[in-house]
C-alpha cells in the first residue's frame, strides 16, 4: 500500500508530516504542554514554565518542537499583557484535533474497556 493511500482523499497533510506529529505528542511533556493549551486555553512561556513545573530551557525546547510540526502556534500581542508579555503560545486546530481525537479518543476506550471488564 503506498503512503498516500493511507490519508484522506484530499489531506492537508503528508503521511510524513502526521507521523511527526503523532511522534511530538508521544514525549509527555510535550502532551502536558499541549494539553494545558487546549483545556486552559492561551498562556505565556512563563505562565506554562510555572504551571507544568519545567525548566526554561526545556519548555522551550519542547515548544519550538510542537511549533515545528504545527501543533502549537506562538503569537504576538501588539501590546503587553498585564505582566509586560507579548508573546504566547497557543494549540492550533491540528493541535486541540490531535489531543481530542487521537490521545483523549484512546484514553476513553482504555477506561470504556476496564470498565466493560469489571
């Protein structure tokens, strides 16, 4: 079976492109970034370092990863917010997709089946 075959007719996104995305959703703390973003909507660097307990240097690492393949976007304000921030960052609509029908879409099935078992 070729790889195009394997998507929807008319896919915005290459085999290639959604495994990277299905990759960077698989490091767990690129999930509770992701996460974060989408159940508490918009926050800053610092807001998520503080929140999710992580380094600087390795939130933005993590960041910059979920960016790269289009999970996660970073925005600027025209003006700072009320701590002097202009930037954020924020899940896109492949983002809150991904997390809502991939990861959450298995996490139910799993409790679904446990339950079933019980």
């Amino acid at each position: 079976m070729e790889a195009d075959e394997l998507l929807p007719e008319h896919s915005i996104l290459n085999l290639d492109e959604h495994l990277e995305m299905q990759r960077s959703i698989g490091n767990e703390t690129r999930f509770r970034v992701l996460n974060t973003l989408v159940e508490e909507g918009p926050q800053s660097a610092s807001e998520l370092r503080d929140r999710l307990e992580v380094r600087s240097n390795t939130l933005h690492y993590h960041l910059d990863e979920l960016v790269d393949v289009g999970l996660v976007e970073n925005r600027k304000r025209k003006d700072p917010d009320s701590d002097g921030l202009y930037s954020y960052y924020r899940a896109t609509s492949l983002g809150d997709g991904i997390l809502e029908h991939g990861v959450r879409e298995l996490m139910r099935r799993e409790w679904d089946a446990l339950e079933a078992y019980d």
